[in-house]
C-alpha cells in the first residue's frame, strides 16, 4: 500500500505554501513581505464534501478534488507569478461537476493597515470611508500605510475581510466551479501600491509632527485682501468663544505681503518679508503673539514664486526667469517669476520662510501657487521646455521639486505646511502635510455660490483616496454664512465626513447660531481613511462612512443630491458593504427622523442641493442600539468613547467627549419590548423606537451616562 501524504509543502520562489490535509488547512506566506494566511480549504457540491488532498500522481503543484467515491476529478493547480499566487481550479478531462470551493481563515498584515478596494465595481454609485477597524463585503484589499504595500484576494465570487484589529484579519473567500470552466482565486502582494501607481514621492504623514488635519480659519474668503491685524483679532476672538472649545487650533494670515491690499497676487511683494504697513501697522511678529496669547496657533500664507516689487527685481535680477528677448517671465506668483536653478533664489525661498517660522513664530504655513490646474502654477511652468531653457541650469531634472524642499527647510521640521494647489503625484507628497486640493470656494468679492461647492464636492471625490495617508486632503475653507441652510450642509458634509482639514472663513459676528451650531458639528476632523484607494472622476450621490469600535459598528451614509430638483434616491444595503438579509434600524441626522427597521434597501427623498445623512445600525432585538450623536457629522466617530450592555441587569452605560456647557444628545433605537426606567418611552416605529440620552457638562472632557431598562409586553404599546 502507498504511504498517505497528509502533510505536503510546495517548491515556490517568493511563497512557503503548507497543505495539512487531516485539517484541510492551506498555509500560505510571502518569503518578501509581512504576509501571512492560513485557512481551511473544502469544496462542496450537490454530491457532498469532496477531499482536497494532495496529488496521487506525483505532480508537485497542485491538490486533488476527489469526489465521495474516491476518483480524482479536477485540480487546484498553484501558479506562481511574481508576488501573485493563483490556485486555479479545473476539471480533469471532460468532466462536468460544478461547487463552490470555499477558503476561509485568518490573514496577518501590519498593524496599520486597512480593509478598502484598489479597482472600481461598474456602475458603482458609492464613496466608501472608514473609522476604526471598519471593514465592508466590498473589500478585497488590505493595505498598510507605512509600508505602502497592499495585499489583494483577486478572483472568486465572494471575499469577505473582517478587521479583527492590531493586523489581523478573518477572511472568506469562494469560488464558484461552473461546469466546463475554470475559476480561480489569487493573492496577490503589491508593494509600493500608491508610488507605483499615483504617487511617485509616497511618503506617509508624518504624524509626530500633525497627528490630525489641520483646523483654522482664515480671512480671504470675506474680507479678501482687505483684513486688517485687528480684523484678524477680532475674529479670532469670536473664534476662541466658538469654536476654540472644539478644535479648531490654527488662526491662519492671509494678504500681509506690502502691496497686497488688492489683487493680483502677481503685484504682491511675495519674496521680502516686509508686511503691508497700513494693515499690519505692528509686523507680523507681534500678531502671532496675539493670536498665541487667544490660544490658537499663528498661520500665514505665503507665495514664494515670485514678486510684484521691481526693486527687489532689479537687485537681484539673475534670480528670475526671463524670456529669449530679455522680458520677465510674469506668472500668477508675480510680475517677475524665480528661476528655481539659481541657488540664491532657493535659499532666499528657504530665508523668508524660516524667518517666518522661528523669529515670527508661525506654526502654519499654506504656501500657494504650486501645482494648481494651469500653467500660471509653478509644477506646470517649470516642466514646459521654454521655460526650462532660459534657466540658469536648462538640465536640471526637478526644478519645482527644489523649491518645495526649500520650503520645508525653511518652516522646518516642527511646522505644518499645506501646499495651495498641491497634488499627489508631485513633490508636495513627500514635504507638505496637507494639500489644498479644491478651487477656491469663492471669487474674488463675490460670496460663495452653488456651482463653488460642487467643485469642492467633486474635487474631494477625486483626490480624498490619499486623504490621511499621503497627506490630509485640504477642499479649501467651509463657507456656509451665504448659503441656504441646505446648501450649507451639502458644504459641511463635504468637508467633514472623510475626515478633512477644516477652515472655517465667514465673518463670525455675522453668523446665525443655527450656522455657528454648523461649523462647530465639523469640528475636530474625524480619523477618517478611504476605502476606496483610486480616483474617482463621477460626482457619486453616495458616500458612506462605516465607523468601528471595539464596544460596535454603524454607519453614517450621505445621500447628496446634487441637482436643481428633488431626487428619490434608494440605496441597497449590498451598496454599503452591509447584508441585505439583515434587519436595520435608520435615522435621518438633519430632520431627525426615525425610519425604524429597514431590510435589504431603504429610499428617501431628498431636496435640491441638499444631502441628508442616514444613520444606520444592525437592529439587535435584545439591547438598545446606538445610532447618531447630536456633536459631530461623523456620528460618534469623534465622541462616543465607549458603551456597555449588562444584558442581566438591562443597563446601558457609555462615556462620550463633550464640550463644556454644550448639550450632546446621542441617539439610539430600543426594541419595542424595552423602555428606560424613569424616563420618557416614545411610541415605536417598525418594532423599536428612538431613545435620546442627553450629556450637559460644565467641563470638557468625557462624561459618563448609566441608564437602566426595564421589558414589558408588546402589547403595551400597540
């Protein structure tokens, strides 16, 4: 008799692959990368459980299915390719069985990273985001940010990943064997994903430096180039009363070149650090002092490209392009623009910038006129070959690249730079912290306006699949003072829910409480990371932030319509990664409606240039189920710190941040059978109604809440 193989290893290059058959269990892991997976391998059909053994021939890449009566009937032939390892099934000969080969187990990655997508679905109508150890059933990928390296389950029918937490992850992934086809399922390593593919400079945040998106305010977008230092003040003291108590840390400086007073920016004298003297009478160093002294942290804006002053141009005239006849190359930046190979230009570049940062004591810095959308910007002027040609060193492989680098030297080390019209696929991704990635929200003297929020929307689709990972996604400042209500909160939703950097910019003793209340609910940024780690070029109706916690799971899905007239629009659950067999229980965060139990897709109504915010939780007939928090867009993705049920005594405790004298209301749904003792029990809707727990503190920090419960009969309340 042969002996009986039970435990078979596989000869491959770049992957050490065990097969134990008494466990069924494949071992698979990457000789180059921290990947690792093992699981249980079964194949099924309407005939039973069929054997995967190894092979009975001697052949040493691949498993045998063998049906119940013991014949070998098709093959899971192991296929090498670079980082890809496929198990390819197929039939032996012309047989013609079909099943559902199935392997499921566990995957170890590093600890950073998540479960998102890295291809398109057809037709897709959803922008997917995620808080925590958020997982969905669109996932195939799982990526690590400090490595930029990602690991994909290519192929099959079914892949389910399930964040387990610290790197570690459940996974189940299916193939369906049709007859007379093959089917595969792949893993496949990916490293430098992001570099490879869209960023060529990846440098993950530096999070010691900005652990969040950056919160401010700045004074262009009303007062334009007019605010004075006082002005400034002023505002920033509405600012510490308003918004200081929920984190907004930066008060950022605009239009404070001499020559500044009124556009264009190329008139500005951008490359001295002389302020304009009849709005900044004091200097630039003592407001910081003063916006320090209201608690927040100085900002300035800066355009580091060139000047308006021919003074300055003409004491230094090598440092600046010019044109075969003599003539200064004007841009944007200034009327005299800097040629980026003349060392002198970059450490001027270098000087005023750390100047700026350790004699003035600026902590921020949003440095303008750098990538953009044209060839006014600085990335497009110095790769045209005109323009190279008439520097001091035509050859120079990264002209813009220089000038960036010198900016960062400048601020140094400890400062945040936010690159204006900084993009992912240049030098901004391996110096600046955050990028502004949107158009301006406004025109020069013109208030904020419907098609200026499209654009911010659709900037934001476009770029945020980098947003916390290569830099934070800046889709310039949140104006809602001019805009109706509606409008109002499509711009807050944009902004806030994946978890951007936040600048506020209306005049605040202007602003209604309903609008203060506005900004205050952006604010801070969650820790928000997309799921969706392309571009995505479609003005998508839906974006969904599923929000993980160690105590539960929820999600927060906006549904913006983005047209002139009132849209139903009806989402699957299948859309937002969720099971559409599954009960769940809906409220809207805007009008507070309660919806009650949903299953398998739900529809809603919603006005013209208008968004309303689902938030959507599994219905778990045994506890009360949180649903939304009152303090911020992200639904408790901020706030809520912990819940517990004690399912023997039907007590419900949680902790929450709040901010001192203001109300946070969180919101959960109760099955109809439940009610809190001593309190109001409001009628049910589809089987639970909705329960609100109101936290009032006089300090900020985390309050905590202890309700007890009591069952009743059902009939009590029909």
């Amino acid at each position: 008799m042969l002996p009986v193989v039970l435990l078979l290893s596989f000869a491959l290059n770049r992957w050490a692959v065990t097969y134990d058959e008494a466990a069924s269990l494949l071992a698979i892991r990457s000789k180059n990368y921290p990947v690792a997976v093992q699981g249980t391998l079964s194949f099924e059909n309407e005939d039973g459980r069929w054997r995967v053994a190894p092979p009975q021939d001697g052949v040493g890449n691949r498993l045998a299915l063998i049906d119940p009566w013991g014949s070998v009937q098709g093959y899971l032939t192991l296929q090498e390719n670079g980082e890809r390892l496929t198990l390819l099934v197929h039939h032996r000969t012309r047989q013609f069985y079909e099943g559902k080969l199935t392997f499921e187990g566990r995957i170890e990655f590093p600890r950073d990273s998540f479960a998102c997508q890295t291809a398109p679905k057809g037709g897709g109508r959803v922008l997917s985001l995620g808080s925590g150890p958020a997982d969905s059933a669109l996932c195939d990928t799982l990526f690590a940010r400090e490595k930029d390296l990602a690991f994909q389950i290519l192929g099959g029918t079914e892949c389910r990943l399930t964040d387990r937490g610290d790197g570690v992850y459940h996974f189940r992934a299916v193939c369906e064997i049709a007859k007379s086809e093959e089917a595969s399922l792949s893993l496949n390593v990916e490293p430098d994903y992001f570099k490879t593919r869209y960023v060529p400079y990846y440098t993950p945040i530096d999070r010691s430096r900005c652990p969040v998106p950056p919160t401010g305010w700045m004074s262009w977008n009303v007062y334009f180039d007019k605010a004075t230092a006082e002005d400034n003040l002023a505002e920033a003291r509405l600012g510490k009363e308003y918004f200081q108590p929920f984190g907004m840390k930066y008060w950022s400086i605009e239009s404070w070149q001499a020559n500044s007073d009124s556009l264009p920016v190329s008139k500005f004298h951008n490359l001295d650090l002389e302020p304009n003297a009849d709005q900044f009478p004091e200097g630039m160093k003592k407001l910081a002092d003063d916006i320090r002294a209201l608690g927040f942290r100085p900002g300035l804006w800066t355009v580091p490209y060139g000047t308006g002053d021919e003074t300055f141009y003409l004491a230094h005239k090598n440092w600046f392009l010019h044109h075969p006849d003599g003539t200064p190359v004007s841009t944007w930046a200034g009327r005299y623009t800097i040629d980026p190979t003349v060392p002198e230009a970059l450490d001027n570049i270098r000087r005023i910038h750390e100047v700026a940062a350790k004699e003035w004591g600026y902590e921020f810095f949003k440095v303008d006129g750098m990538s953009g959308g044209g060839p006014a910007y600085m990335a497009h002027l110095y790769e045209k070959p005109e323009i190279r040609a008439q520097m001091s060193d035509p050859y120079c492989p990264n002209p813009f690249e220089r000038t960036v680098e010198a900016i960062r030297r400048g601020i140094g080390p400890k400062s945040v730079f936010l690159a204006c019209q900084g993009h992912y696929t240049g030098p901004e991704a391996a110096y600046a912290d955050a990028a502004r990635i949107g158009a301006d929200i406004v025109d020069c003297n013109e208030p904020v306006k419907w098609e200026n929020v499209l654009n911010q929307g659709g900037r934001t689709l476009n770029q945020v699949f980098v947003n916390n990972i290569v830099f934070y996604t800046d889709p310039d400042t949140l104006l809602v003072g001019d805009l109706e209500m509606e409008q109002a909160r499509v711009s807050a939703t944009v902004v806030s829910l994946p978890g951007q950097v936040t600048f506020s910019g209306d005049r605040l003793a202007a602003l209604p409480p309903e609008k203060i209340a506005l900004v205050q609910q952006t604010l801070p940024p969650a820790d928000v990371h997309p799921m969706n780690l392309y571009p995505i070029f479609e003005q998508l109706p839906i974006w969904n932030l599923r929000v993980a916690r160690p105590f539960g799971a929820w999600n927060a899905a906006a549904l913006f319509n983005w047209d002139d007239e009132a849209k139903e629009i009806s989402v699957s659950f299948g859309e937002l990664g969720l099971d559409p067999a599954r009960d769940y229980v809906l409220y809207e965060f805007w009008t507070g409606e309660f919806f009650g139990t949903k299953r398998e897709k739900f529809s809603l109504e919603v006005p013209p240039r208008a968004v309303r915010l689902m938030c959507i939780a599994e219905a778990d007939p045994r506890r009360p189920v949180f649903l939304s928090s009152s303090r911020h867009i992200a639904q408790g993705a901020v706030d809520l710190v912990d819940l517990s049920w004690d399912a023997e005594k039907n007590v419900l405790t949680g902790k929450a941040r709040v901010v001192a004298g203001h109300k946070t209301v969180l919101r959960f749904a109760l099955p109809a059978g439940l009610v809190p003792v001593g309190g109001d029990a409001p009628p049910a809707t589809g089987g639970y109604r909705l329960w609100e727990q109101e936290l009032l503190s006089e300090e900020s920090g985390e309050a905590t809440f202890t309700q007890k419960f009591q069952d009743i009969e059902l009939g009590d309340w029909l």
